[in-house]
C-alpha cells in the first residue's frame, strides 16, 4: 500500500496559490500595527481642499535608474502609512538609547526613507556598526573611518610607494644622514627581498603579483555592477567598490574574494553614498566596508570553499532550504526532489551567496533587504524563509512543470508582489532548521 505524504497546511490550500497576488489591500499591510493617523484640518475658506501630495518614493529621491516595479502603491493611502511609519522611525532613532527591539520591528515593516537618510542610519545600527547609544556614534564612527583610512594606505599602494614610504621613515629617524641621500636607496640597502624579481614569501613584490589575478576579476565584477543603474557606471563609485573588495580581499584571506561578492556590497555603498547627510555621503566608502564585513559575517562560511562538503558550508545550507520546504509543503518538495530531481543546488546556490540581489530589481531588493537585516531570527535564517516562500508562491507552475520547465523558471524567478512574498516568509518563522 502507498504511503501518502504529509498532508499539505491548511494555509497553503488557499487558491491564493493559484491566482495572480494581488494587490495590496487598503490600508497597505505596512500599517497594520499602526493606529490611523487623525484626519487632516481643512485648510481656511476660501481656499479649496486638496490632498498633500505623498512624500518622494526613495527611488524619485536618489534617482535610481532602470529598475522595473512589481506593485503600484496607491497613492493616498499609501502616501499617509509610509509618512506614519516614518515618524515612528524618527522618534525610535531620536532616543538617547536606541531600542533595538523596536527598530527591528519597524525595519520588517519597510522603511520608507524618502530621501530623508533614515535607511543608512537603520542599516547600521542593524547591521551593528553603529551603537544603540547615540552619544557614542561620533566617537566611533571617527575610530573606523580612520581605521578604513589606514587601511587604504597599508593595502592599496603599490610595492615602489610602500618601500620609499618606508625608506623615508628610516632615514627620518636617522639625524646623522645628509640631506643628499633621503628619498634614495643606496646599492647595498636594496635587499633581495625588496626587489621586483623576488620570489620570497615576504616580498611585496611577489605579494603584489600574485594578486594581479585577483584584481582582474574584481575590475571585471564592479564594471559589470548594475550596468542599467547610472550610479554604478560613474567611475569614483566603481573605485570605491573595487577599493573595498580589496582590502576585503587582503584582510580575510581564507575568504579572500568570490566572484558577485559585489553585488552584495552594492546595496550597502549605495544606501549610504545616498545619505543626504555630506559628512555620511563623503565616508561611504568606509561605512559600507565595515557593514559588508558585518553581513557577510553571518554568511561566511557559505563562501568557504574548504568547507563546502561541512556540516557548515553552503551545501548543508541548500540542504536546510530542502527540509524547510518537505517540512510546509511536502507535496511541493517530493514533485521537486523526487520526480522531477529539481534539487536546491540547481536554483538556490545564486540566491543564497548573493543574497538574493540577482533574482528581483535593484529597488525591491534594498525592500527585501529591510526584512533580511530587520528580523530577529537574524539574516541567514530570514534569508532562508524568503527563498522557501518564493518556492511556495509559484508551487502551481512547479507542480505542472518538468525538469527543464522548473528550472528555467526558479532561475528567472518571475515579478511578484513583494509584500504578500515577505508575508508568506513570516508565516515560516520559527521552522528553519537547525
């Protein structure tokens, strides 16, 4: 006798399923905790009324370019909840003490910056770069962009300018040393390791070669950013990414770089470059390395090619998103892994190291991305929650499809109403595996 699977949840047996989402319901989910505002006074007579308009998007406000929308807001009532919300974000930033439980919740919602540089200050308390208690942000926000600062000069010059750096500085400290020989090496100063045909391990020289490769492939990747985004093109921003990656690159040598690292950096560089605050703007590039080392913390070893084959690595993560799915939707699951042999390594591998910037448009990530770095669970389980309601959403097109079919569609996963996926996602809190 055939053993029948586990019987599909209540709450996936909706025809929700099987329809076209649709749009938000009035008033837009984002204002579901939050009480009505009071109705506005009528302006004096004789003047007739007329409704304020909304608040800029934050895509009319930092000027994104080439992004495609999944859903049309409307734009009365959506206008009032994105102002409500941000000034719910506004009082929980302004307190001596953030509370982080709060900002969190707020952050699931969406937030609704508009241009007014509460994102970048949300990501980086989220992302703890900055503390909860505000009296310490100049303090520490001067530390690290010196610390960046730092950085630049130990990695980024090349081997000749490092060497006079420090022949100077051992000439400086020499008071018996004519004026005539500073800046200068004499013949029996240059030391084999100092020269540009050494082999030896400590030479900056050979260092310096070996790592040509390296940033070959992080000039192809950020030239290759977001070409359809006109920010990504200009040439300061693209050496502010490459930059970064390096100097990643040379601090985390058991990561070192993998390729589409720079896709999850740019979300980050572009939030904070578009501060409206110039003192911000102007240290993005050092604010967006620290908060990059910060998330891609949560995600290491997902990049560790030693540990692929790990109980810890990313197939064992591709194996989580496996069970989470046979554990909601075991239907869905066995028609994927057994029948059609569909499994998450064919689809999911891109979506999870890239943190899903590839799969939706460049605006709706950052939306997503309020959800990822806002939810309690922390980043890697929410991520792997989002991944299984996407599976979820298009379960009727998977369980009519085929090999061929299934996997077309999961690596061009198709516009959807983002609201109602993070929804699906929060329905799954609390069942990742461990």
């Amino acid at each position: 006798m055939r053993k029948k699977g586990r019987a599909v949840p209540e709450w996936l047996n909706s025809p929700i399923w099987s329809a076209t989402p649709p749009a938000p319901a009035q008033p837009d989910p984002y204002g579901a905790d939050l009480a009505p505002p009071p109705p506005p006074k009528p302006p004096p007579p004789p003047a007739t009324a007329s409704p304020v308009p909304p608040p800029p998007s934050y895509e009319q406000a930092v000027g994104v370019g080439g992004g495609r929308r999944e859903e049309e807001d409307d734009e009365g009532a959506g206008a009032v909840i994105r102002a409500h919300l941000l000034s719910d974000f506004k009082a929980a930033l302004s307190k001596k003490v953030v509370n982080m439980g709060e900002l969190r919740r707020l952050a699931c919602l969406g937030v609704p910056d508009g241009g007014t540089g509460v994102r970048p200050v949300v990501w980086k308390l989220l992302l703890g770069y900055l503390p909860t208690d505000r009296s310490l942000w100049t303090y520490e926000l001067e530390k690290k962009r010196s610390q960046y600062s730092a950085y630049r000069e130990e990695f980024l010059l090349n081997p000749s300018e490092k060497l006079r750096m420090i022949e100077e500085t051992k000439l400086s400290r020499k008071k018996d040393t004519s004026i005539e020989r500073i800046g200068f090496l004499s013949r029996f100063e240059v030391t084999n390791e100092e020269h540009p045909l050494s082999s030896g391990k400590s030479s900056l020289w050979n260092q310096y070669f070996q790592d040509s490769e390296l940033l070959e492939q992080i000039d192809r990747d950020v030239k290759r950013t977001h070409p359809d985004i006109s920010f990504f093109s200009s040439k300061s921003n693209q050496e502010s990414l490459r930059r970064i990656l390096i100097i990643f690159s040379k601090l985390n040598p058991s990561i070192r770089y993998v390729q589409g690292m720079n896709e999850v950096l740019a979300p980050l560089f572009y939030v904070f470059k578009n501060d409206p605050d110039p003192s911000n703007s102007a240290s993005a590039e050092a604010d967006a390395y620290f908060c990059f080392v910060e998330l891609l913390s949560g995600f290491r070893d997902n990049y560790c090619k030693h540990l692929d084959n790990s109980s810890v690595g990313i197939r064992s993560t591709l194996s989580k998103l496996s069970q989470l799915l046979k554990r909601h939707d075991e239907e869905l699951w066995r028609h994927m892994e057994v029948t059609t042999k569909v499994y998450p390594q064919y689809y999911a591998f891109r979506w999870i190291t890239l943190l899903l910037t590839m799969e939706f448009s460049f605006n709706v990530c950052i939306h997503i991305w309020d959800a990822i770095l806002g939810d309690p669970e922390g980043p890697s389980d929410t991520l792997m929650r989002i991944c299984c309601a996407m599976l979820i959403l298009v379960r009727k097109r998977l369980l009519a499809g085929d090999f061929t079919a299934n996997v077309q569609l999961l690596q061009h996963y198709p516009a959807t109403n983002i609201d109602h996926l993070l929804h699906i996602a929060n329905r799954l809190r609390g069942t990742v595996p461990g």
